[in-house]
C-alpha cells in the first residue's frame, strides 16, 4: 500500500508543476509587455533625441532591469518545472513497479 503515499505525492509534484507553470506564462506575459514597452520607447526616443543614447533614458533603463529580473525569474521557473517533471516520472515509475510486485505477491499467494 505504499504506492498509494507514493501516488498521492506524484499527485501534489504534478499540481505544483501545474501551478509553476502558470506562474511562468504570467511572468513570460509580464516580459512580452515589457519588451513592446521598450521597443516603443526606444523608437519614441530615437524620434525626439537623435543624437542621444536611450541607455540616458531612466524609464528605458527601468523596463530593461525589470525585463531582466523577470527573464530571470522564468528560467529559475523552468529549472523547477523541469525538476518535478523527473520526480513525476520517478514517482510514477516507484508506483508502476509497486502494483506489478503486489500483483506478483498476490498470484504467487492466491
């Protein structure tokens, strides 16, 4: 019957998974916002200082360390997702060999 406390746990990796997952398309979203924010920035900029650099602009420079951070944030995301993904797997395969040895236990038994 341990593969039953197995099972339910695979169960809690897989809703923590799900909700990781999420989390990361809200924080890609937030990102793909923030890149458009910045080209239309840049390009704005570009229009009304020529011979300036946007790297001056404060509003620029804030989008960009925001960008970065969230950038960052969805590759530590990922690195979780993936990690569950093989306790899922490792999990699933405990409970496959468990009911195939009670099986076996129970016709050797029977």
């Amino acid at each position: 019957m341990a593969f039953l406390a197995i099972d339910s746990q695979r169960n809690l990796f897989t809703l923590q998974r799900n909700q990781l997952q999420f989390e990361q398309t809200l924080v890609q979203n937030q990102v793909n916002w923030l890149q458009k924010e910045m080209a239309y920035i840049q390009s704005t900029f570009e229009e009304q200082n020529p011979d300036a650099s946007i790297d001056e602009d404060p509003t620029y420079l804030m989008l960009q360390k925001q960008e970065e951070y969230l950038t960052t944030r969805t590759q530590a995301i990922e690195t979780q997702v993936n990690t569950l993904n093989e306790e899922i797997s490792s999990s699933k395969q405990v409970v496959q060999n468990n009911i195939k040895s009670s099986c076996g236990l129970n016709l050797i038994g029977g």
